[in-house]
C-alpha cells in the first residue's frame, strides 16, 4: 500500500503502469483507490491513496499531545483486512498536523504512532523522507553517523526506525573522475547507502542505480480488466476527450506549424506558448496546456494536409525532453484531415 501526499492518483497510476510495463508482472496486481475497493485477502495487490486528493491526518498535536485522527484506525483496518504486507508513507512531515520535526518529543511520538500501525497489522512500514541541507555538506559516504543525520528534522526518526537507506544523485565529480561518464548524465543515477541496520552489518559501500524512462500512454491507467461496465464507461470516455483535444489542436494547427519556424522539432513549451491565447485554451494554466498536448500528439499524433505532428520524449536531448515532431505524410494516409 503507497499513502502519497504529494502526488494525485492518476500520476501514481502512471507510475504504477511504468513498473508494470518494465517489469512485467504475471497479472493484474495495480489497484485503484484504497478505500474503494474490495478484493480478496490472498489476493497480494499494490494499492495506492492520494493525499493530494484528499489529504490524510494519522494524528494532530494539540498542546504537546498526539491524538489519533479517524484516518489512523481505517488505514489500520484496512491494512489487516487486505492482509497488506507492505506500508509506504510518503512524506513523513505531512502525516502529523502540528507536528515540529524539529522536536524531538514530536518526532518520538509520531514515529511511535507509525510503529503501532506496523505491529499491530504484522505489517512492515517505509516512511519516506527529505534530507536536510546540512547534509549536502557531508561526507555520508564514508561517515555513518553522517547518513543517519542526513534526515530532515530531528534525529529521533532515524533513531526509532529499524532500518535506513540513504539516497542522493551521483555528483558531476563523481560522473567525470570516478565513472568516466557524461557529467550531465550524473542526475541518471542514484546511490543508495545503507544508513542504518538493525539486523545485519551496515554497508560501507552503496550501491548504484541507474533511472529508466518507460514511455506509456496517460490516459490509459490501470483499469480492472473484470469490471468490464467500467473499462467501457472509461473507454468512451477517453476516446472522447482524445477527440477533444485532438480537435483543439487541429484547431490551432496553422499556428502550431508556424511556430516550427523551418525545423522538424520544437519543445511542447513553446508550442503551448504560441497557442496559449487561442478560444479553446484561453483561462488554462500554461502547463496544463503543455498536458493537453502531449495526451493529443500522443501515439500517431495529428495529421493536417500531409503534415503530420506528434509527441515525443527525448531522454537524450539534455535541454528539451518534451519535443512535437514535425514531418511529411502521403496524401493518401488514412490518418490525414484535409480542409
């Protein structure tokens, strides 16, 4: 179970699709919304809840005093009831209303909270954390005590959890002498370092990581294949609003092709720019039309009088990931609008 406060449901499906898609699970183990949905307690499911939805206190402090909030006994229900095995709380600040992090007795007192939901579930709990800008400073790499101070707030969290990693982006030193790498790939790859064990030897030494990109379609996320009402409830709806917004940019096109200015690639940025104060996109959050278009462009993208433009991630390209292509198609594509 991953209790995010930071990121909505539908990225965290995104995401969720993504591990799927590399890693190729045997069957269908991505749920929806936590607290709606019922499945069978053999039945071991990733489920996710947004706190960016709808946010979600374990407890308040109110004058020193940690009080249990409703969302504390019906995570923990729930976790006994879906047999879960795993809890992911992400972040740490954000599950307390009132909490100090600086304050010890704050700190003590939420991560015992957190502990209860642990062993009374017999599950194990992960709480995600922030490092703190002291520790860029410091030779974690070869000082444990520098790791286990890394955290953010008071050192109490680190004191009360069993165990602890530690990650940090390879540095452009590290890239260029150490791996003979690009130092402008350095941000690909992520150490990990053992910051604490209770049950075995801390590791001096970390281990690497290397960040992959896996291109999957937004819209299309983690529909249960059994309900079938509702795959073609979402379906229809999709299709819809692919229309819509595949419509705004035919709309707009004339515009789009202007602003390629003579080359065959340009940023979404800037094409959400010079479309920003056309009807259809007017009162719209710029990086909001920036979402639109890529979901439109996506795949084999819009086709106008033989030009056909399409969304494209670039890892490579280190200034702009996010690029619309730009090429010719035959006048006789099926896919082509004329007007």
């Amino acid at each position: 179970m991953i209790m995010n406060q930071e990121d909505t449901l539908n990225q965290l499906k995104l995401k969720a699709k993504a591990y799927c898609q590399h890693f190729r699970p045997t069957e269908d183990h991505v749920q929806g919304d936590l607290l709606n949905k019922r499945k069978p307690k053999d039945r071991k499911d990733i489920f996710f809840y947004s706190g960016a939805e709808e946010k979600f206190i374990l407890g308040k402090f109110k004058k020193n005093i940690l009080e249990k909030m409703p969302h504390y006994d019906e995570v923990k229900n729930l976790v006994i009831e879906k047999n879960i095995d795993l809890i992911v709380f992400d972040p740490f600040i954000l599950l307390f209303e009132g909490l100090d992090e600086n304050s010890a007795h704050d700190v003590s007192s939420a991560m015992k909270l957190l502990t209860e939901i642990g062993v009374q579930s017999n599950a194990a709990v992960v709480i995600v954390d922030h490092t703190s800008k002291q520790s860029l400073s410091s030779n974690y790499k070869n000082d444990i005590n520098a790791r286990q101070s890394a955290t953010k707030g008071s050192i109490n969290k680190m004191s009360a959890a069993r165990g602890g990693l530690l990650l940090n982006h390879m540095t452009k030193d590290e890239a260029k002498k150490v791996f003979g790498i690009d130092e402008n790939k350095c941000t690909q790859f992520i150490n990990v370092l053992d910051s604490k064990n209770n049950y075995a030897p801390v590791k001096i030494r970390g281990s690497w990581l290397k960040k992959k990109v896996v291109n999957v379609d937004s819209q299309d996320c983690m529909i249960l294949k059994e309900d079938e009402t509702l795959a073609r409830a979402y379906a229809q709806k999709k299709n819809e609003k692919e229309n819509l917004l595949q419509n705004n940019i035919l709309s707009c096109f004339d515009r789009i092709i202007e602003t390629f200015g003579g080359r065959d690639d340009i940023s979404v940025n800037k094409i959400a720019a010079s479309i920003g104060n056309e009807y259809c996109y007017k009162n719209i959050k710029h990086t909001t039309v920036c979402e639109q278009i890529k979901k439109a462009l996506s795949g084999e993208g819009v086709t106008k009088n033989t030009i056909r433009i399409h969304y494209c991630y670039d890892d490579n390209d280190t200034k702009t990931k996010h690029k619309i292509i730009k090429s010719t198609v035959p006048d006789d594509d099926p896919l082509s609008c004329h007007s």
